[in-house]
C-alpha cells in the first residue's frame, strides 16, 4: 500500500511515473505487476522491444495494463566499476520513456502528467506484433513529438539506441527503425 499511495502523492503533485512491465513473459491483464499495473493514470507502464521491433521473449505484456513498448534488448549499461555491460529488460526499456517525459518537460515544464503521457503514448510507432500485446500497440518514438509553448514546435530531436558490436569502436544508432534493420547506415566513430 504504501508504494501505491507514494504514486498517487506523485500524481497529486504532477509527477509522472514511468514502470516497467516486469520481466516474466506474462500478461498483466491477467497477473498484476507491480507498481506497472497500479491503477493510477500517471502510470506509463513499459514493455521492452528487441532489435526485430518484436516484444522481447521475456517481456510482460497487457492489451490494457501495459501502454507501449521500448528498446529493452542489447542496452549498453552500467555495472559496477566504472564498467559498461549489455543487459536487457523492461528496466532496461523504461528509462527510454522516462527520458522522453523529462525532455517533454524540459521543453514545457507547464505540461501537466496526463498531457506529458499523452505526448509519449499518441506519438509512439505502430508496431503489428504489439497490436494487442499493449494498449497503443506501438513502440516509443521521441522523433515523432512535437513540444513547445503551445504544443507544437519543436520536433526532430534525437533519441539514441546505441549498440556496439565491436569492442565499443563502432556504434550504431538504433533511433531510425527502418535504417538499423538493414544496415549500418547511421554507424559512426567514438573516439576518446
């Protein structure tokens, strides 16, 4: 109760809280998880895609309780020590839509949750294989938002989706579904 009620004080405030989906390959629908599937309207819950734009094998799902889809396969991420690690999960996948939210509000800090919400889930990629596996049936696209001061504006901004399959030489960024499918068209350099 007390993480439901620390939720519904974060709506009450304005806050919107992303969750993932869980990591079960179940449907919520049927087998809560929670906080994803705590019935509060501040709540994104995320399910994690892999690089086919398919629900990844361990994903949870839910026609209704579940919102959209993110990248939550191959995600470069931290460890321990200053180390980097691939992992994959929906807590993988939610931190996309988390910095999605925050850049819709940096871009208007007026928005309220239910319109910051709106903007993630109205503004995310149709995908076939999510069509009744999550509520939009769709995939996270920031390219897709437009933000301002009256809500249109700015649009066009970079979202990354990196991978390197290479010892970190080469990355790839994954933001353009159609190019990363096929090929290494948006591959570029690190250099330190």
């Amino acid at each position: 109760q007390s993480l439901y009620d620390a939720i519904k004080k974060a709506r009450d405030q304005g806050h919107v809280f992303c969750a993932a989906a869980g990591n079960d390959g179940t449907d919520n629908d049927q087998i809560p998880h929670y906080p994803s599937t705590y019935d509060l309207e501040n709540i994104i819950a995320v399910a994690a895609t892999d690089n086919n734009d398919t629900l990844a094998v361990f994903s949870c799902y839910g026609a209704e309780s579940v919102d959209l889809a993110a990248p939550g396969v191959d995600i470069l991420s931290t460890i321990p020590n200053s180390q980097y690690d691939v992992m994959d999960g929906t807590s993988m996948a939610t931190p996309h839509v988390t910095g999605v939210a925050a850049w819709i509000l940096g871009q208007n800090p007026n928005l309220t949750y239910a319109q910051v919400k709106e903007l993630i889930l109205q503004n995310a990629d149709p995908i076939g294989g999510l069509h009744g596996r999550v509520l939009t049936g769709a995939r996270l696209n920031m390219n897709n938002i437009q933000v301002g001061g009256g809500g249109v504006g700015i649009t066009g901004s970079l979202v990354g989706w990196f991978k390197c399959d290479d010892g970190g030489v080469t990355v790839e960024d994954f933001s353009i579904a159609q190019d990363w499918l096929s090929d290494w068209a948006h591959a570029g350099r690190l250099y330190n």
